[in-house]
C-alpha cells in the first residue's frame, strides 16, 4: 500500500468515524433544552448531512487499497495482523450496505433494525481499525530495534 493509499484511509477513517461518533453523541446523548425540539442539537442534521456526504470517501479508499494490500496480502500468505485485517473486511460490507438501507427503509422497524446494524458494526469497525493500526505499529517498532 503506499502512502498516499494509508494517508486517505487513515483521513477518512478520522472524517467518517468521526462524524459518526459525533452524530451518535447528538442523537443518543444529548438531551434537547426544548422539550418541543425536533433535533437534540443545533448542529445535528448538519453533522449527519456531513456524515452521509464523506462516507463515500472511505468506501472508495477501502476499494482502493482492496488490490494492493488486502488481497496481496490474502495471496501471500501472510498471517501478521490478519485476524484483524479479516474482521475489517467481514464488518465492510454490512456497516456500508446498512448505512445505504438506513436512508432508504420506509418502514420504521426495517429503519430500527438497519440502524441497529450500522451501529453495531462501525463500531466495531472503529475499534478494529484502531487495533489493526496497534498490531502493525508495535511490529514495526519491534523490527527497529
């Protein structure tokens, strides 16, 4: 992978993590000053519009790195950090086709269930990636010395 590729996975890991998290905080955290508020925060619709606008971003840097890292990696054979590498994959697929169901679903259970799964799995995906990034971190630091 090069360093432009690691840079944009790492910016829009930080930009969609980021938004999300932040969006997550407002809508499950925040309690509205207004009873009769129809968001928890002034920001929220502007933080989820920013969330749905950068997602896009980290779909096409993981499409990016797919042939150099991920399957050169699957077709070399190497076993470092491949656990984790293998669960970020696995959690790719659902945390981005339920964010897509999520602003499509008309029925309100549908749109429950389709949020339950997005949560679920960026959040996952967030704490794997932070562990991925450890792994291959502390190799790199054990092989300087």
């Amino acid at each position: 992978m090069s360093r432009f590729e690691a840079w944009m996975l790492h910016v829009s890991n930080l930009l969609v993590g980021g938004t999300g998290l932040v969006y997550a905080w407002m809508l499950y955290l925040v309690k509205p000053t207004d009873p009769y508020a129809v968001v928890n925060h002034p920001w929220q619709p502007q933080t989820q519009h920013l969330h749905i606008l950068v997602a896009p971003l980290l779909v096409f840097t993981a499409g990016l790195v797919w042939r150099r890292h991920v399957w050169a990696q699957w077709k070399r054979g190497m076993e470092e950090r491949r656990r984790s590498g293998l669960s970020l994959v696995s959690l790719l697929v659902p945390m981005i086709v339920s964010g897509y169901l999520i602003q499509t679903s008309v029925d309100d259970r549908w749109r429950r269930i389709w949020v339950g799964v997005h949560l679920a799995t960026a959040g996952l995906w967030l704490l794997g990636y932070l562990a991925h990034q450890a792994m291959g971190y502390r190799r790199v630091k054990s092989v300087q010395r």
